[in-house]
C-alpha cells in the first residue's frame, strides 16, 4: 500500500529550510486549506508554484512580503476559492525598534485587513530591530523583546474585531 516513492514525497513536505518557508507554508494552508486534513503535499506543491513564479517574474527575493502578495492575487484570480482572508506583512528588519513606529504601521495594515473573518499578521525582523547594532542578546535585550511582543499583542486585540480570528507569526 504505501509505496517508497509516496512515503519519500511525504518525508521532504515536511522538511523546512528555513523560518521563511514555515511562514510561507502557513500562509499557504490559510488561504488555500479551509480545513485541518489538508494533505502536507499538496500544500507543499502550491508554496513551491509560488516561488517558482516569484523566480520566473525574475524576483530572486526571498521575502515573505512578497510571497504572501503573489499567494493572495492567486486567490483573488481563482473563482473557485472561497477566502474571507486578510493578510498583513510588518517587517521591522529595516528600522531600528520604535515603537512608534510598530504602532503606526500596525495600525495602517491593521485598518487594511478589517472585515475579513480570518487574519494573519506577519511580524519579521522584530528581534534584529531590537537588537540594533549590538552584537549579543542579553537580558536587558531579552526583556524589551518581550516587552514589545506583548505590545504588538494587545495592539492587534485592541484593533481587530471579536469575531475575527486574528493569527500573529513571528518570524
């Protein structure tokens, strides 16, 4: 019954290279899976067609913003896929940590995803933002992380619907 070429295809859809590919993966099961026995392979297949359209366009970037952006324009061309999904990248890698600025941004991507039943917000760079130009995490460091975990928490409850089911990824 199981066949060494199907157990094999199996074990690599489970192989991530990277906390890119685990964002991306979630993305995808949100947008395209609609239900929890979705098979691993056939959401590993249509995160690897994005990426092969990403590189065909000629975008060697391997960012998650731009992934999530092509995955929702395959959903809004495609008739046939019911999605009440809204999805916002915030990448702090950039910018040193302000919080005025996470607020601002949030709060801008946060009004943009408004009145979808299902949110995911994206959160990358935050911990080297953080960091700065320092080359070691301490505690000090490791508090204000945290600190600002729960700042982007209780921000995004505060700004999204009760009736919306709101996913946070760090990534």
């Amino acid at each position: 019954m199981n066949s060494p070429q199907k157990s094999q295809i199996s074990n690599k859809s489970l192989t991530l290279k990277s906390k890119a590919d685990l964002a991306k993966l979630h993305c995808v099961l949100n947008l395209f899976g609609g239900s929890s026995d979705i098979d691993p392979f056939y959401v590993r297949s249509i995160k690897e067609a994005i990426d092969a359209s990403l590189v065909e366009e000629g975008i060697l970037d391997d960012s998650i913003g731009l992934f999530a952006e092509a995955a929702l324009r395959l959903v809004a061309e495609s008739p046939h896929i019911q999605s009440s999904y809204g999805l916002f990248h915030l990448d702090l890698s950039e910018k040193g940590f302000d919080p005025l600025f996470i607020h601002q941004e949030l709060i801008r991507g946060l009004k943009r995803i408004a009145g979808y039943q299902r949110t995911l917000l994206v959160v990358t760079g935050l911990r080297m933002s953080i960091l700065g130009m320092d080359k070691y995490f301490t505690r000090a460091k490791q508090r204000q992380y945290d600190e600002a975990l729960h700042f982007i928490d209780d921000l995004t409850g505060r700004w999204t619907s009760e009736f919306t089911e709101t996913n946070i990824l760090y990534v």
